[in-house]
C-alpha cells in the first residue's frame, strides 16, 4: 500500500506541471508575490494552495465520475472547456494591465467579489479545466492502483494525490511569499509594476492555452509549433526529474517543511499565546 500511496503522491505532483496548464505556474507565482503585504504571507500562500488543490480535485473527480458512469460527450468538450479557460483568464490579463474595473463590465462586481474570496479555490477549478485532457489518465492510474483495495484505501490515495498536487503549488507560493517579504521595502509604484508584471504572466500563460486548445479546437491537433513543443519539453523536464529518485524526495521534503510550518503557525503559536495571555492575567490578578 505504500508503494501505491507514493506514486499516487508522485503522480498529483506530475499533474500540477502537465503540458497543458504548466503555462499557468508563473502567473500563480506572480500573483503570491503580490500578497506579501498579507499580515501573514506565508500562511497566506499555504491557504491558497490548499484551495486551488482542492478545486483542481473538485473538477477531477466529477469529470472522473462523470466518465465512470460512461458519459462519453465529456471528452470532445474538454479543449472547448480549456481554450474557454483561455479566454477567460486573457479578459483578466487585459484588464489588469489597462488598469479597468470590474464595475465597468457586465457582471463584474459579481466577479470582483468571487475572486477576493475564492480567487485560488477558481484557480483551481480553472487549471483543472485546463489539465483534464492531458492528466485525467494520471489521475485514473493513481486511483486505479488502489481499487484493488478497500474503500479507504480509494479514499487514501485520493488524498494523498491531493496532497502531491497542493505540493507543489504550495511550495510555489510559499518561495514567492519570502521573495515577496524580501521586497516588502518597495514602494506603492513598485508594488503596481509588480502586479502589472503578474498581469502580463497571465496573460502570456492566456496566449499559450488559447493556442494550445485552438489548434485543437479550429484546427489540426498535430499542427507542428514551436511554441508548443518548447512548452511539451518544460513540462517533460519537469515531470521527469517530479518522478526521479531525487524529485521524489524533493516533494517528499517540501510536503514535511509545509506541515512544520502549518503545526506551527495553527498549533504551537496559538498555545504559545494562550500560555502568555494566562501568565498576564495570572500577573494581573497578584
């Protein structure tokens, strides 16, 4: 079972860098970097990985259950679903970068207030669409390792595969929340280029799923393209050193520094403060 534990591990960290989303890595970090003037950016950024993992699971899991009841339409829907995905997340890039409002378009208050609240859960519901195609066998593979067993060992592998995915973007975030402290002495302007940076990550990432999908979806899938057959090599470069001995032990770290860090900031330093607000009013009352 351990053996099925770790690949299903692996393989949640191999979907998070898949040929057809990895393009959105660099706007997700971009956009970490921006929340160093969070209180907490740190916890911040472990916060949103673990809502974009478990919209990136929602959407997985769905559309695995979907398709296990043999709805077989799913599939010529997702590069629909994916170059829509496209479009959307360009909308966003160009209205950050030309600086409008939400107010300005149709619904876009609605919009506004769902990305505060919820911005990395539609992450990652978004970069689920995106990924369907090319990591729901990923996701099946890991899952099917486990379907020899019992239902909780279904239910561990689900889990742990969640895990290797929330990883690795976590991970991200939490490198580019202490990058973003180390910028905290920006000014106000230097914060507005560094969201415009984000803006222009985003939109590049856009450009690359709207072309990625398009071919597939107005033309030839097997149209030769050098933009994406540098994307396809990235994204097997990474995924081939996510499965390697030292990858492995590299997500294996990185997952145990994560739960250090969260043990600490959600139960240590709570009964650390509580122990300290005891001993004052312990001091008071004397």
């Amino acid at each position: 079972m351990i053996s099925a534990l770790l690949y299903a591990f692996t393989a949640g960290a191999v979907a998070a860098v898949n040929p057809c989303g990895w393009a959105m890595l660099p706007a997700w970090f971009a956009r970490r970097l921006d929340d160093a003037g969070d209180i907490m950016p740190v916890i911040a950024a472990l916060r949103a990985g673990v809502l974009a993992t478990t919209g990136f699971v929602v959407i997985f899991g769905l559309a695995g259950a979907v398709l296990a009841l043999g709805a077989v339409w799913l599939g010529p829907l997702m590069p629909i679903a994916g170059f829509g995905v496209g479009i959307i997340l360009a909308a966003v890039g160009i209205r950050e970068l030309a600086g409008l409002h939400w107010s300005a378009l149709p619904g876009g208050e609605i919009c506004q207030t769902v990305s505060d609240r919820h911005g990395s859960l539609v992450f990652g519901v978004g970069f689920g669409l995106l990924s369907l195609s090319c990591t729901l066998p990923i996701f099946f593979a890991a899952l099917g390792v486990a379907l020899t067993g019992t239902p909780v060992d279904l239910a561990l592998s689900l889990l742990v595969y969640a895990l290797g995915m929330g990883t690795v973007l976590s991970t991200l975030g939490v490198v580019a929340a202490t990058t973003g402290i180390s910028l905290g002495g920006l000014s106000p302007r230097g914060h507005a280029v560094l969201r415009k940076v984000g803006a222009a990550l985003l939109l590049a990432a856009a450009g690359y799923v709207i072309f990625y999908w398009g071919r597939v979806v107005f033309g030839d899938v097997m149209i030769e393209s050098r933009i994406v057959n540098s994307g396809n090599r990235i994204s097997s470069a990474l995924r081939a050193w996510l499965t390697s001995g030292e990858g492995q032990w590299a997500t294996l770290t990185a997952l145990g520094a994560l739960v250090l860090v969260s043990v600490g900031y959600f139960v240590i330093l709570p009964a650390a403060r509580g122990k300290r607000r005891a001993s004052t009013e312990k001091e008071r009352e004397t």
